[in-house]
C-alpha cells in the first residue's frame, strides 16, 4: 500500500494518522509505504536514473515539477511509484472502509485482473459544458490498484511528458515556471488523464474500442475490461452526492474520501464567475448547472458599468 505526503508517517496529524490506520488495520498483511516532499526525488532518481529504468528525461521533469508546480509532481508520483511497485495507492485523505480483499468480487478471478480503478463521475448530461465537459465521466485516481510495470502507467507517464513539454514550448517557458489552472491540471495529470490512458489501454489489449457511453454509463455492477476491473461508483466515490454514488454505509462501500488534501486549488484556480462563482459548486446539479449558465449569460449582456455594479456589490457582501 502507497501513498505520499508531506512529512512521514511518523510526524503525521491526527487526522492523517487516523486514515492511515484504517489501511493498515483492516490489511495486515500487506507492507504500508509512504514517500515524502523530502525523499521523492531520491525515488524517482533510484528507480528512472541510470541504475534503474534509465529513463533521465522523468528524473530531469520530475525535479522540475519540484516547486510551483507541486500538485503535477505529485499526481506524476503516485503513477510513477505504481509503475514501478504496483499494489494499492491512496490518498492521505483516502479511508479505507473494507479489506482490499473484498475490491474484486467472487466471480471473477484474481489472476485475470491486472488493475482495478472505481468510477469516480458518470454525468454525461455535461459532456458538451464548456467547463464541466471535460470532467463529466472520469475514474478515482485517489485509490486504485495496478500490477508492477502496468503498461497503462507508462503510458499515462509519457503522456504527462509530452504534454508538459507541449505546454512549455507553446507559453515560451520552462516546465517549472509554468502556470496551470484547476482545469488543466485535472486534463495534464488528475483524473481526466487517468481516464483517457485507461480507456486507451482498454481498446487495445480489448481488441475493440472501449468507449465509456457503452461500458460504464449508469453502470450497476463491476465488470471486467481487459485485465482492468471496473467498480461502480459507490466503491471509491461514495458519498460525493452525484453519479449514483450512493452513501459510504452502502453494503458496496469500499473508501471514504475526506477531500482535506485539496489546498493545492489554491494555486491552481478553478473558473470563477465574479459574480456567480464556480459552476462546480452545483455538484452536477442539473437545475443548478442550467441556473448557473443561465444568470451567466444574462450577465454579460449587462453594460460593463451594470456589470462593474454588480461586481463591487458582491465583493461587498463577501468581504
């Protein structure tokens, strides 16, 4: 079991300790690891430099991504620790709420099943959202387990690279002085990315596209896609009040994620309307979505000393 954080665990807070244990507690029999801000770059040097993978163009970004872009280096990490190790990640925010031995399902049998992820959003009434589009049907990438050397991991990681690379030579800077929104950060390393690499390894050990509309849309019960086990959301993303998720005191619950590790949108900002705020905040409320876009749209249509009113008024009321 994986996972990564600021200090070890010996130094954690109550709270991450209290998550932790839940991991350890109801798996004893599988080894608990943890690398921190300040031995993550010695790992990736061990493993992707000339006396591992040798594979110096991971080591040389990955110590790039070592400063304002700390949130990319550490979605990199996780995919890259998975690669190399394989078993269990989890979010120090993640819970689990069942053994790991209850993740795959009597029917289907252990060794058929190279790596198993959970639906995290299944909304496709958004796909075509300016904003939401992007996010409206993705897998957890905050839990998930994957066989050592899992070819969907390296692809996910060459896929970061290029696009890092496509990004710096575009904007004229270097990878570390890069600046990324929330949006492209969920499309460069989070779950977007996650998804679109493992729909892509799907197709092809598959033999066939695998497309979420016909796969995993509304999708009750786990199924089985090329060596990759699929829960249905109410595994990893209970609780999130969208896409059937269901409650975490479901029979089918396996993790709670508490959502407190996400200070790093802080620096990374969501689309804010000054006015109206962020459209996420609906939770894919349709109504809510639709007001959103709505109010939105009549706002722009105001005269921009309407529009100034309406601005400084709401600064007014949040200050």
């Amino acid at each position: 079991m994986w996972q990564s954080w600021k200090v070890d665990a010996l130094s954690f807070e109550d709270r991450d300790s209290e998550r932790a244990r839940a991991w350890t507690a109801k798996n004893p029999d599988w080894r608990y690891e943890v690398l921190t801000d300040g031995n993550a770059v010695a790992y990736v040097e061990q493993h992707f430099g000339p006396k591992g993978f040798g594979r110096p163009d991971i080591v040389k970004i990955f110590k790039a991504l070592d400063g304002r872009l700390k949130i990319i280096q550490a979605d990199l990490l996780r995919y890259l620790i998975m690669y190399v190790e394989g078993g269990l990640w989890a979010d120090i925010d993640a819970e689990a709420l069942s053994p790991i031995s209850r993740f795959i399902p009597s029917r289907f049998e252990e060794s058929s099943v190279d790596m198993i992820i959970g639906i995290e959003t299944d909304e496709p009434d958004f796909l075509t959202h300016p904003i939401l589009g992007s996010k409206a049907q993705s897998f957890c990438q905050w839990t998930f387990l994957t066989k050592p050397g899992h070819p969907a991991m390296l692809t996910l990681i060459e896929d970061i690279l290029q696009w890092l690379k496509r990004l710096s030579a575009e904007s004229g800077k270097a990878i570390a002085d890069l600046d990324l929104d929330f949006d492209q950060v969920l499309s460069g390393t989070g779950p977007s990315a996650f998804t679109h690499a493992i729909l892509a390894h799907m197709s092809a050990t598959s033999g066939r596209e695998v497309t979420w509309s016909e796969n995993f849309h509304d999708m009750s019960d786990s199924t089985l896609v090329g060596g990759t086990l699929v829960l249905p959301a109410e595994a990893f993303a209970a609780g999130t009040g969208h896409s059937r998720s269901g409650t975490h005191s479901g029979s089918r619950a396996l993790v709670k994620h508490h959502f407190h590790a996400s200070g790093w949108t802080s620096k990374h900002p969501r689309r804010k309307h000054p006015v109206y705020g962020e459209v996420e905040r609906c939770n894919w409320n349709k109504a809510c979505v639709e007001l959103w876009d709505e109010n939105v749209g009549t706002f722009s249509k105001l005269s921009q000393q309407q529009q100034s009113e309406m601005i400084r008024t709401t600064q007014e009321r949040d200050a």
